[in-house]
C-alpha cells in the first residue's frame, strides 16, 4: 500500500511538473510578445487595446482581478492539498519549506527597503518576495533525472508557502480601506456555500455562479478581488460524498486542480503575461533605470536576497535540529534552488501593479525582468555544477 502511495505520488508530481515545466516555456514567450509590442509601431494599439472599457472596468482590469481569480482560486486549492496531503501535512515534514520560504520573503524586502527607506517607492517591499514557480520548475526541470525527487518537492513545497506570504501580503498590506458592504456580501454568500455543502449539494455550476458573487462582493470590499479565488480555493473540500449520507466520497478538490490547472498554466497566465510584461524601453536610457533605487531593489532583493534568505534559513533550520536536509539533497543544490527563487515574473508583476504608480512600474518591471533572468542563469549554473559533484560529509549533516 505504501509503495503504491508513492508510485501514485510520483506520477503526479511528475505530471505536474511536465505541465509547470511547458507552461514556463509558454509564458516566457509572451512575456517576449508583450516586450516587442511594447516597443514597436504597434505601441499605441497594443495599450489603446488594454485600456478598452468593458461594463465600467478596462480589459487590463478585468485580467488582472478577473483571470487572475481563477488563478488565485488554483492556488489556493494547490495550498490546502499540501497542508492536507502533500509536503506540509507535518511540522516534520514542512519546517524546511517553511523556513526556506520565510527567509526568501524576509531578505528580499529587507534588500528592497535597504534601496527605498521611505516615500512612495518604499510600498514596493513585497516585490521580489514571490516566486514564479512554473519559471522556476521549467529551469529545474532542463537537468532531468539528475535532479533528485526530494530536490523537486522542496522546490514546490516552498513555492507553496512563497505563494501563501504573498497572498497574506496583498492582503493586509496592499487593501487601502474595506468597505463593510461588499464583505458583508461576500460573508454572506460563503455562509450560504457552506451550508449547501453540509446539506450535499454537488453540483459545480451552484458553486460556481455562488463564486461569482464572492468575487464580486471581495471586488467592491476594497480587499483585492483576487483573494476571493483564495478563499474559495481554501473552502473546496478534499473529501465529499459521492451521494448524501454515502460512506463513499471523491475529491472535488482534486478534480478541480486536475480540470483548471491546464487552462491557467495555458491559457490565464500567458494572457497575463502579454498584459503586463509590456514595458516601453524604446525612449528612455537604461543607465537612468538602472541607477534608480526601485530598480535596485527589486534586481538585487530577487538575485540575492532570495537565495540568500533561503540558504541562510535552510541552515539555521537544520542546526538547532527542527528541520533536515532532505535525503539525496546536498546544500549546493539548496543555494541552486534557492536562486531559482528568485525568478519572480507573475506574482511579483501582480504584486507591481498594487504597490506602485503607473510611472514608478517602469523600473519594477524592468527590475523584475532582468533580476529574473539573472537569478534563472545562476541558478542554473549552481544547479549545472552541484548535480555533478558527491555528496560531502557536511552534506549529510
């Protein structure tokens, strides 16, 4: 029984990681997309297009509360099955990730607030907190079998809790003013959800139209309309019974994950991304980006910061002896892991469009960009190096 648990675990993960993987190599091209159209005679039309109206709210508006929802709405799914079966069921088994995570949060935006102290442009602390972990899974994933499962799990499991912070992040640091109504709205409705589902409601498109709502009382709230795909994603439950008072049950959550992963690995993301990653170059001077603080910030917190924080927490985790080095993982692997952290793209552009004004996001972005692409070639380097090496007797400690 044990060993089919595992074949079926690493089936999946695998599976996962294919999709992750080719999900990375489809976002990086639109994000390519967006830079050239950004930055050509198409200019004007590719922004005149984002701006389009529709019932009160513009087309960029629409994909970054709309689209990202459902997005948010699989992560937060993807979040609750870990906490339930995956990699953070344990304290044993989730100290690591987690301690990597809080240490690849808090280094970053202390590097950050180390460039931007005070003002507007200090708002930016939470951007190179995150981790795009289809970019990051995508690279770790070009060295094939030579990189270890334990290697890939903490890989993900860390994502995992990097997704999580930055959700609590949008949450309480980036919502000017909640307006009692909307949540009122919104709490009520849940209210209503959950009482269909102790009374064994199953059908998806009850829930699904109920979810409409939330969203929309979440929207009007004042708290980014985003979190409402958490909420719900957190509210969808592992185990339900196949009929009303049924010992036996399926997994809505799984089959939701499952049905929804392909469409926003696919679909919903690289929408985002030719949205977003758009950043207009073609009259401005790199040396001035390059010299301003936000832009400092944000490249130095994701290519050293991150790693740094996770290293620096992996190690102390394992020393006072709460947490261990996964078997088969050596520490070089861990810093390798620990740049590819620092591939922000899509949470941290997200997070962009919170915190900053519409000019001061011409240096975030590039400084998204460009420190994503310099943690992406470092770690690969580590990790290109590291798979060759054997293991050390520090490695095993």
């Amino acid at each position: 029984m044990k060993r089919g648990f595992r074949n079926n675990f690493s089936y999946s993960l695998e599976r996962f990681l294919r999709a992750e993987s080719a999900s990375g190599v489809i976002l990086a091209l639109f994000a390519c997309i967006a830079m050239i159209f950004a930055n050509s005679p198409l200019a004007p039309s590719y922004f005149a297009i984002l701006e389009i109206k529709i019932f009160g709210l513009s087309l960029l508006h629409w994909i970054n509360d709309g689209l990202m929802a459902i997005f948010f709405f699989v992560v937060g799914m993807e979040i609750k099955k870990e906490m339930l079966v995956g990699e953070l069921n344990s304290p044993r088994k989730a100290m690591l990730p987690i301690a990597a995570a809080f240490g690849g949060m808090l280094v970053p935006a202390a590097v950050y607030l180390f460039f931007n102290s005070s003002g507007s442009d200090a708002r930016g602390w939470g951007i190179p907190m995150a981790t795009d972990i289809a970019f990051a899974v995508g690279i770790l994933t070009v060295f094939g079998k030579r990189v270890p499962l334990a290697l890939k799990v903490f890989l993900l499991a860390l994502a995992i809790v990097d997704d999580l912070g930055a959700i609590l992040v949008i949450a309480f640091f980036y919502t000017a003013e909640i307006k009692s109504q909307g949540f009122a709205v919104a709490a009520a409705v849940i209210g209503i959800m959950i009482l269909l589902r102790s009374l064994g409601l199953r059908s998806y498109l009850v829930y699904a139209a109920l979810g409409i709502a939330v969203w929309f009382g979440i929207l009007t709230s004042g708290v980014h309309a985003t979190i409402a795909g958490v909420i719900l994603g957190l509210l969808t439950p592992y185990k339900f019974p196949i009929r009303r008072k049924s010992t036996d049950t399926y997994s809505p959550l799984t089959k939701l994950i499952h049905t929804l992963h392909p469409y926003v690995s696919f679909g919903i993301m690289p929408i985002f991304a030719l949205a977003n990653a758009g950043i207009p170059l073609r009259e401005i001077e790199l040396s001035s980006i390059f010299g301003n603080s936000i832009y400092q910030g944000i490249f130095f917190g994701l290519v050293l910061g991150k790693p740094l924080g996770i290293i620096l927490f992996s190690l102390i985790t394992c020393m006072v002896g709460i947490g261990r080095l996964p078997a088969g993982v050596r520490w070089s692997q861990i810093l390798g892991v620990g740049f590819l952290g620092g591939v922000g793209f899509t949470m941290s552009i997200f997070i962009s469009g919170l915190a900053l004004s519409q000019e001061q996001e011409l240096f975030s972005k590039t400084g998204i960009v460009f420190g994503s692409i310099a943690a992406a070639l470092l770690g690969a380097l580590v990790l290109s190096a590291s798979l060759k090496e054997k293991p050390t007797a520090r490695d095993l400690l």
